[in-house]
C-alpha cells in the first residue's frame, strides 16, 4: 500500500539540499551584494568552503554535475590560477577571525588534479584563511583517477575523508552508464587512501540505473561493504535527458520503472541494514562509530549542498564555476561559464551572477525543511512556540500533509509531523508542503521513486 500510494505521487520535487532552492536563484544578488555579505561576517563566524573542479576526463552518462571532459590538461591549469585568484579574493574580503572548520572538493572530478596543483591550492587556502587544525577535508574521486602520488599529496594537505564514486560494480551496467571501472580500481584506490592514514572513506552507489537487478543491488552492497566503508550513499538515479543532454545516451527501455527502483531502494536498505550499517536520512548509511550517527543522535545533523553532513558551520564559501555560496543573508552562485568567470576574478570581482536574499519566512521555512531531511519529524506546535510564531503559521502546509496522511504516507499527531520510516522518499513530499516557491512544472527536479 506504501508503494503504491508513493507511486501515485511520484512527481518532480526537490531534494532539499537548500531552501529556497537552486532554480529560485535571481539577479538580485551580484558580485557586489555577495561582496556585502562577505565583508559582513563576524569575527567568530565557522567557515565551510567549497571547491568546485568543473573537469573530467570523460562524461559519465549518468552524470548530472556541471563539468567539462577533457583530455588535455591546459584547460584545468587555466582554471586552477582562476580558482587561486578567487580563492584570494574572497580571503581578503573577511576580517581574518574566522575559522574555518571544513573544506569539500567536488566536481565533475578533483582527482583529474595533477598533485603538486592540489598541493597549492591548499597552500593557498592556508594562506588566505585561519583553518582549524582539526578540520574536516573531504575530497570527491573517481577511482579511474587516484595515483599513489595523488593520495600521497591528499595525505600532505591534510585531506581527512574521501569519496568514492563507485555507482555500480557489475560490467554490464558500467557498460550502459559509460563508467568502465573494475573492482580492482576501487580496491586499490581504497588501500592507497588507507595506506596514507585516509581511513574516512565513503562510497557513491546508484539504484535505478540501466539493465539493474534487485540481485545486482544487492551484490553491489556486498561488494562495497567488503572495502569497509564508514558511509555509502545510495542515490537514485535522476534520468534528466532535457537538462543533460548526454543522458540521451542511455538506452531509456533499459531504466527501471518507479515501482522496481522502490524495490531496489528497498533491498539495499535492508542489505545494508543487515552488514552493520545505519540509516541516516533520505539516502546515507553509516557505521554506528561514524560523526554522521553521533550527529543524529545529538540532533546535530544538518543537510547542504553537499547532502548529508556534521558541518554546522555559519556560512559556507564556494569557489569555481557554478559553486553556491550559503551565507546568513542567502544564496550566491557563480557564473557557469568559464570565461565570464576568468575574467570577472581576473579583475578582481566575486564571479557570482545570481542568487537569493533570504527572509525571515525563508529561515524559518527551512529549518522546518530541514529538520523533516534530517530527523522525519518535526511538531509544528512546538516549533511555532520555540520561536515566538502564532500557532497557525504554517497552516498553508496542512492540506497537502493532510493528503499524505490520508494515503499513509506520514502520520499527522495533531500538528506533530512522523515520516513511515519505510516510505522515507516521502519526506520530500512533506517538505514541499512547506515549500511556497514550488510550482507544478516539469523538467525541473528529480522524480520522487
């Protein structure tokens, strides 16, 4: 009956990695109000960046990140004295008390850096921020791309976690997504990470690909928990062909409809469940000694751009072509375009070309979001209380939570939300309830099966 009533709402909404979300984003913020905001932030502030490596050697079908294939290096060794410019730049607009306590590479692919470039950009990041000694630094790789020489500089840089890009471990469906990769590249570039005292690794698998199985799904968990991850991360595939044009490659009579990627979410979860691991929100799942599981039980997690996280830092700095930045008073993003982004660091102006000012509404809103991605429950009475907010303020929200309750996707105890921890997909339901932005248009976001 569950899934059955998730496949009656399997419509396109957002994954609430922010609130408002990405396509929300207007002109309203430029270089000079992000400007404004950066030089705004107090001494005390914790500070998150974010490195965006827009390159990589090959497309993966799959892929929906915004980057660039290259076989050629100049382009990256271009961008990268764009990235250090910029990475300056926004160093120099702070008063120099902040801290800054976490620092994620992602992509497209940081692993096409060559070694001694990581190495400068986080010399680089050093020089231009005060980073705590005990920081987390996480890098995202594609396995195809690790090197002993690499990891050996993560290692000297201070990288504390990494990532894996794993998705799927049989040949046949690494066939049909474009991503030849052999067990024994992820095996090795698990042992390099090790081998280095990178011992906080988590795997990227995807469910819903082209020609999978439920014994497929089931074998890639066995596979992945052999290397021991801390994390892995179980996401749905987005098949997105009128955004990301290479998708188009994917055979589409080879997807699994809505209620087999229920089953195959579903089998992992359980696979999981049974090798030791947690459930941590919509998509993660972690040893019990992971910071992620202690976050949880403290009520300490939060959800970002990157997904799931322990950081709570009070704004969150992005760099490269399309990162976002998450400070108090909204959201910037750069340009997605190179050259406008060249230029405008070249000249010593912030690339960002839009964004979102946040309102009081919009702060509350999203807590309200966020708590649901994180915790799937929230008592609306007792957060209206909690900050000073008349007790219908969110009743906007109550007839579509009321639909998901009549349906028996979330239980309504009074104004206290509860998600069935076996339809956890509709916590993006339930957060859309709250969602006042959101419109009915396809073409926009990922399905909710």
């Amino acid at each position: 009956m569950i899934h059955k009533a998730l496949l009656d709402h399997n419509r396109q909404v957002p994954r609430y990695t922010s609130y408002p979300t990405a396509p929300h984003f207007g002109p309203d913020v430029m270089a000079d109000v992000f400007k404004g905001w950066l030089t705004a932030l107090p001494d005390d502030a914790s500070l998150s960046l974010y490195v965006h490596i827009p390159y990589c050697r090959q497309i993966c079908w799959y892929c929906g990140c915004f980057t660039k294939a290259t076989r050629k290096y100049a382009p990256v060794e271009g961008f990268i004295a764009s990235l250090l410019e910029e990475i300056k730049l926004a160093g120099g607009e702070l008063s120099g008390g902040q801290v800054v306590k976490h620092i994620h590479f992602g992509g497209g692919s940081p692993s096409m850096l060559k070694p001694d470039d990581f190495s400068t950009i986080m010399k680089v990041i050093r020089e231009s921020y005060t980073v705590h000694p005990d920081a987390e630094i996480a890098i995202e790789l594609d396995p195809r791309e690790v090197t002993e020489a690499k990891v050996s500089a993560y290692a000297i840089g201070g990288v504390t976690r990494a990532s894996l890009g794993v998705q799927d471990f049989h040949l046949e469906v690494q066939k049909a997504i474009g991503r030849r990769q052999p067990f024994h590249m992820v095996y090795d570039a698990t042992r390099f990470l090790r081998d280095y005292g990178i011992s906080d690794i988590n795997m990227d698998l995807l469910y819903g690909l082209p020609g999978q199985t439920l014994q497929m799904i089931e074998e890639n968990v066995d596979f992945a928990v052999a290397l021991n991850p801390s994390r892995i991360a179980l996401f749905g595939y987005a098949h997105v062909p009128w955004m990301k044009k290479h998708m188009q490659l994917i055979d589409e009579t080879a997807l699994p409809d809505g209620a087999e990627r229920l089953k195959q979410f579903d089998h992992a979860s359980a696979r999981l469940a049974k090798r030791g691991y947690q459930a941590i929100g919509l998509d993660h799942f972690v040893r019990d000694t992971d910071p992620m599981a202690e976050a949880l039980a403290s009520k300490n997690l939060r959800r970002n751009f990157q997904g799931y996280t322990t950081d709570a830092g009070d704004a969150l700095i992005g760099f490269g072509p399309s990162a976002i930045s998450a400070l108090p008073q909204g959201y910037a993003q750069n340009t997605l375009v190179a050259k406008d982004y060249a230029e405008a660091v070249s000249a010593g102006r912030h690339a960002v070309v839009k964004g979102k000012c946040v309102s009081r509404d919009d702060k509350l809103r999203r807590e309200v979001i966020e708590t649901l991605m994180c915790y799937f429950e929230i008592d609306l009475d007792s957060f209206c209380e909690a900050h000073d907010l008349p007790v219908g303020y969110f009743d906007d929200a109550m007839p579509e939570l009321t639909s998901l309750a009549c349906e028996g996707l979330i239980r309504l105890l009074g104004r206290r939300i509860v998600i069935d921890q076996n339809a956890r997909q509709a916590v993006r339901l339930a957060a859309a309830a709250f969602d006042t932005y959101l419109q009915p248009a396809a073409h926009r976001h990922a399905q909710v099966a």
